[in-house]
C-alpha cells in the first residue's frame, strides 16, 4: 500500500469511524451468531497475491461485523464496562502510527517521560499517598501477577527467583470468597499453587469478614505455612463490595504480609471525593490496580499498577543481557523492568488525551453522573414487589432478580436465566449474571461512556415486560 493509498483508505476510515459512533445504539448489543458460524465464512488459505484493502472492508462489514457485540452501544449493561472515547480513539491513530516500542527509556524517551507523569497525575486524581509509583500494564490481571510475584519475593527473600521454588515452604494467599478469578489464576501461575488460595468468606454486604482473615493467618501460622500476601478488593466483580481496608490492612502489618488492592473496575470512582472512603487504609497498601480501560474512557487495554517500592518491583524483575545495557540506566525508568513483558505499547498518550480531553472534573461529572442513575435504577426495581434488589448498590452496578409469587427457588433461578437470554437475544440491551448465595442474580452495570437515563428507563421496561411475560 503506498502513502497515497493509505491517506485515501484512511479518509474513508474515519467516515466510517464516526458513522459507527453516531449508529452504535442501532446494531443488536449482542451478537447473535451461532459458533464457527464466523469462520466458516473466512477463506481456509491466507491469498497468496495482494487483495485490495476495499474487499477487506467488504468482508469485514459483511462477515465480521454480525459477529461483533457492541461494547460501545449505550445499552450495554453486561460485566463491567471497556469504555472508550473519541480522544482515546484518536490517541490510538497515532500510538499505532509511531509504532514505538517503549520497553525501555532510550527507545522512546517521550513514552516513558510521559507515562511516569501520567502515573503521577492518576495517583493524585485517585488519592493514593505520594509515596507510590506506577507503570501502565496491558491488564489488571497481569498487574496482579506481578503483585503476587514481588510479594512472594519479599517473602522468600528473593530466594525463589534465584535459586528456584524448593526454597518457599508453603506460601499463603488471602482473598475473599468473591474476589476475581485472576487472582486465582495468578496464584497458580507464580508457583503458590491453587490450594494455598484461602478464601475468607464475607460478610452480608459481601465484603471480606477481616475477623474469618485474621483466624485463617493465626491458623496457617501454626501450621508453619508463610502467609504472604492478602488481595483486597475495591469493588468485586460480582457486587462491587468494597473490602474493608484499615481492618485488612492492620491485620497485613502485624503479620508482615503484602496487601495488594484490586480496584480494577471502582477503583475510577475513588476521582470523586465522596468516594474516598473506599480508601480508607491506604497506607497499608503495598499494591494497588485499577483499570483506565474499564471505565475511564480509555480504549483497551490501560491499567494502572501502583506500588509503595518500586524497588521491591523491580528487583523482582529486572534482568539484563547485553543488549539492553544502556547508558541511561539508572537514571530514568525503564518500564521493562515494572511487569513481565519486555515490548510496551505508547498507553501513556490515550491518558494524556483522555485526561486532557474530559479535565479531571469533566471526568468526574461522567463519573458521578453513572453512579446516579445507578441509583435512580435501584430506586425503580425496588418499586416493583415482584422485584428484588440482592445487594447494595455501591457505584454503578445494580443486582436483582425477578421473584414472582408462587414459585420456589429453582424455578426463581431457572426463570431469571430465561429472562436474561431472552433480553439478551434481543439484541435491544445486553446483562450479565452472578449467583449470590444461591440465586441466579442478574447485573445491571450503568457505566457505559454514552448511557444516559433514558437508556436506563427504557431497558428497566422491557426488562419488566419480559419478565411477566414470560409465565403468562
Ligand atoms: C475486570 C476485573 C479484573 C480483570 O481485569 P483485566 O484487566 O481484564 O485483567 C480483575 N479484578 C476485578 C475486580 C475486575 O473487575
């Protein structure tokens, strides 16, 4: 493709970008295709000449696009949110076309200046002390991961890295009986093993019971097992229950354990100050994640992984072969060294663009907007009596089922699964679900960047006229 060619496909490009934009609300939020039905369709063979870029774009609107669900559609309301936006859509255009490789400082000093500032500007916006640093990760499950290995390596003494796992004894890890499934997938990824994950159960609102932790440390202590580190979390992905910090993390210093803190999704809540009291304990934090890319308006992926000592990070880390000694090292961050993959892409500039855009009370307002319709929801289900709301409503998720008279609890799950894929199929909105004690729960998450409370109000009616129509 020459320059010239590229300038044209990209003028049609953007056209069809903002098109796209302008329609989404239009396309069903979720595909409806049924498996291989995709790849069916796509040629067997890769085409051994030069096709041009048109019949690509053919075959994407004609085979791909059926076969997309519609993150961006404001009627989206499933899992958590992957926001994006048109200053971080644009930003995008251009860390592609630079095509930088910010691994280290010296392969593109702009990237690593720029992402250290940004780190800065979203621990001030989130009120993390000033002592943490941070680098940008592709995902809070990778940031995870590499809380996990540094605090097993604070715990052996950096032993493990060096000499191998025969030297660990047996490591504990904390987390709540609602916590992310990455945090599992961690656990047995850096060598702790699955079944040394204790999981504390909660209490009523689903939070961590910090006096079921501090038995379970007290128990393994005796058992001569290490505990090593406690995953907190600021909004779980289930109910978006918020752990109880200062009673965690009294527990994590009195026992010399790593507290990491999974924010991933809430954790872009902690902007407004009516929010802060999630953080309340923050100086027991040794390390914290949370997820620009879920719903602060920045495109996929952007986290941000936060530590007390960065030098514990990377010492858990670093590694250095001939070819990357540089004369620099030292004197500024070289990235590489703050998680597991070498290559990193320019994520610094979708902040920059995102944050510029929006200015941080713009960002707010959006913010505090979602957590108000939130609530305006939970307000309208809780009028309806065959209705029920199975837990606080905290930010902007909202989870309920429908419980009409006469019916017992199988058949109450068994119907709110029916009713969740009947509104799914429909294409006009999208939800997910979570069993929480039992009951098939639906979720309603409101955060998505364009919805608004009409978008809201309408899906609560079908969401209602589905449900009784579907006994009568
Ligand atoms: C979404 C989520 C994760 C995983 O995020 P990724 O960036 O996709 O790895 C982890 N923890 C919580 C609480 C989440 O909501």
């Amino acid at each position: 493709m020459t320059p010239d060619e590229f300038r044209k496909h990209a003028h049609e490009l953007v056209e069809w970008m903002a098109g796209y934009m302008e329609n989404v609300e239009n396309y069903p939020v979720k595909s409806s295709v049924v498996p291989g039905e995709i790849f069916r369709k796509i040629p067997d063979n890769p085409p051994a000449h030069s096709e041009p870029f048109n019949s690509l774009m053919k075959d994407f609107n004609e085979i791909i696009m059926p076969g997309i669900s519609h993150w961006q559609n404001p009627n989206f309301f499933a899992y958590f949110p992957a926001n994006t936006s048109p200053p971080s859509i644009l930003s995008e255009m251009l860390i592609a076309t630079l095509g930088s490789q910010c691994m280290i400082w010296e392969t593109s000093p702009a990237a690593a200046e720029l992402e250290e500032k940004m780190m800065i500007w979203l621990r001030k916006m989130i009120g993390l002390p000033s002592g943490f640093e941070g680098a940008i990760q592709d995902t809070a499950s990778t940031a995870t991961l590499a809380a996990l290995l540094t605090a097993r390596e604070k715990a052996s003494n950096f032993l493990i890295n060096n000499e191998g796992a025969e030297h660990a004894g047996t490591l504990k890890v904390y987390c709540s009986d609602q916590t992310h499934s990455s945090v599992e997938k961690a656990v047995k990824i850096c060598g702790i093993g699955r079944e040394n994950l204790v999981k504390i159960s909660v209490k009523e609102d689903f939070s961590m019971d910090p006096e079921k932790l501090k038995e379970a440390i007290i128990n393994d202590k005796k058992r001569r097992h290490i505990p090593c580190c406690v995953v907190a979390t600021i909004g779980t992905t289930g109910t978006t229950a918020v752990d109880p910090l200062r009673a965690i993390g009294e527990i994590c210093r009195e026992n010399d354990i790593w507290l990491h803190v999974d924010a991933a999704m809430a954790g872009t809540a902690l902007i407004l100050p009516e929010f802060q009291w999630m953080l309340d304990g923050r100086e027991y934090i040794d390390s914290f994640v949370f997820n620009p890319h879920k719903w602060m308006f920045t495109n996929f992926d952007c986290t941000a992984y936060f530590v007390k000592d960065a030098g514990a990070l990377i010492k858990t880390f670093e590694v250095l072969p001939e070819y990357l000694k540089t004369r620099t090292r030292g004197k500024v961050n070289d990235y590489r060294d703050w998680g597991v993959p070498l290559g990193r892409r320019f994520r610094g500039l979708k902040l920059w663009s995102v944050i510029r855009s929006y200015g941080t009370e713009g960002l707010r307002d959006k913010i505090r907007y979602h957590i108000r319709i939130a609530g305006q929801l939970s307000k309208m289900i809780s009028k309806e009596t065959d209705f029920e709301i199975l837990a606080p409503v905290i930010v902007s998720l909202v989870c309920f089922r429908y419980i009409p008279a006469g019916y017992n609890e199988d058949q109450i799950n068994a119907l709110n699964e029916k009713l969740n894929h009947q509104l799914n199929d429909s294409g006009k909105l999208y939800l997910s679900h979570t069993v929480l004690n039992g009951k098939y729960t639906l979720r309603m998450v409101t955060a998505q960047t364009n919805v608004t409370l009409e978008h809201v109000e309408k899906a609560w009616e079908l969401i209602k006229k589905t449900a009784r129509s579907l006994h009568s």
